[in-house]
C-alpha cells in the first residue's frame, strides 16, 4: 500500500463546481502540503501544515482552501472551480525538518 | 525567494550513453538543500539525488551524480549508462532549511527521452 494516497486519482468537472481532493498517509509525518503542477512551472506550493492546528498559505494560495482534519489527513478543496485551476495536484510529506519529501500519485484535475 | 531555472525544456540521449542535465539556482542562504526528483510516465515523483549545501562531496547515486557548484548557483545532473527506464521528467528543486520549513522550490522541468 502507499504511504501517501491521494484521491480521486482523476476528476474531470464543470467551472463553478466545490472540489475536494483528499490526502492520508502512513508515514506518520507531522509536515503535509499541496502542490500543483503546470507544463513549464514545475510544483508549485499552494498549502501547508507542520501539525492539526498549524495551516499556512503557499506560493499560490488563492481559490483554494485546505482542512488538516487529523496528522494522518490533508484536504484541499477548491471551493468555486475555474478552468484555469486545472492541472496536477500533489499532496506531499516529511517527517524532520531536514528529511526529503515523499509524494503521493498525484491527482489530475480538468475543469471544462 | 528562491528562484530555480532549468534551461533545457527536452533532451534526448542514446541508451547507455551519458547526459547532463543543468539546473541554476538563486538564494541569499548558505544552508539549504538541492533535490533532483524524477517524474516518469506513472507521474509519482521520485527522489533521484539530494545534496547539502555545506557538503563540499558532490552526491552520488549508482549512475546518477551531480555536479553542485555553489559559488556559481549551479547544480546539475549527470546521468550514466542511460537507459530506457530513465525517460522522464527531470526537477530541479531547492529547500532553505533557515526559514521555510523544507518546503521545495520547482524548477519547471526538463524532459529527457532515452532512444534505443
């Protein structure tokens, strides 16, 4: 089994939908965020959170939201859905501050 | 902020020859971290390499090494004995320790096919 599972693994939806992409792991890890990736842009940090009650806004934060409902799970909802926020989401973990981050499959996102 | 540039969009190579892929990086820090994940068709990403700052000893990984050349801001990616598996995309990234928490820096990415 993964230790960082993301779902759906594809979602297709209508602008102006709420979207939540849901994140759990294994690993035990305090240190979760949310990426998105675009052709040419690399990941792009949009959230994170060093425990349940430490929620911090990234690089591209807005239109997104993010829920940190236990250590183990992360959400990130997209609360109106626009065609320009489609693209590829990782969810990714760590454990100390000087250990790599592991990444989930990913989930990819269109927005019509 | 950090800024990471990776300048080649697509590069080829021959199965079992070597290549170089170049990334450059911005930063006013001296402790961070420089990663090289790989991304294959399944799109999971994968670490491939990492390398700290304060280690002078460039990283190795059986046929992956890098070249980090920290006065110029330059680390790049050397692959060895290519093979197919190694078709890819390639990121560059960057972590500053000090003051972010580990959370990475992209570079945009370069995509290497390894013909047969």
């Amino acid at each position: 089994d993964a230790d960082v599972t993301q779902t759906p693994r594809n979602r297709i939806t209508k602008t102006g939908k709420r979207i939540m992409l849901e994140c759990s792991q294994t690993k035990g890890h305090d240190r979760m965020y949310w990426y998105r990736q675009d052709p040419g842009l690399g990941l792009r940090l949009i959230y994170y959170s060093f425990d349940v009650k430490d929620i911090n806004k990234g690089e591209i934060s807005d239109g997104y939201s993010v829920s940190r409902q236990a250590q183990a799970k992360f959400s990130l909802s997209l609360e109106s859905a626009i065609p320009n926020q489609t693209a590829l989401y990782f969810c990714a973990t760590s454990g100390t501050w000087d250990q790599p981050q592991h990444f989930g499959d990913g989930t990819r996102l269109s927005i019509l | 902020a950090q800024t990471v540039t990776q300048s080649q969009p697509e590069m080829s190579v021959q199965e079992a020859e070597t290549v170089t892929l170049s990334c450059t990086y911005d930063t006013s820090e001296s402790n961070y971290y420089l990663f090289w994940y790989k991304q294959p068709p399944s799109r999971q990403m994968i670490l491939v390499i990492r390398q700290e700052a304060y280690k002078q000893q460039n990283a190795t990984e059986n046929r992956f090494s890098v070249n980090f050349q920290k006065a110029a801001k330059s680390f790049s990616l050397k692959i060895s004995d290519s093979q197919l598996g190694d078709t890819a995309m390639y990121f560059c990234a960057f972590a500053d320790y000090n003051n972010a928490g580990n959370m990475l820096t992209f570079g945009g990415g370069t995509r290497l096919m390894v013909k047969p």
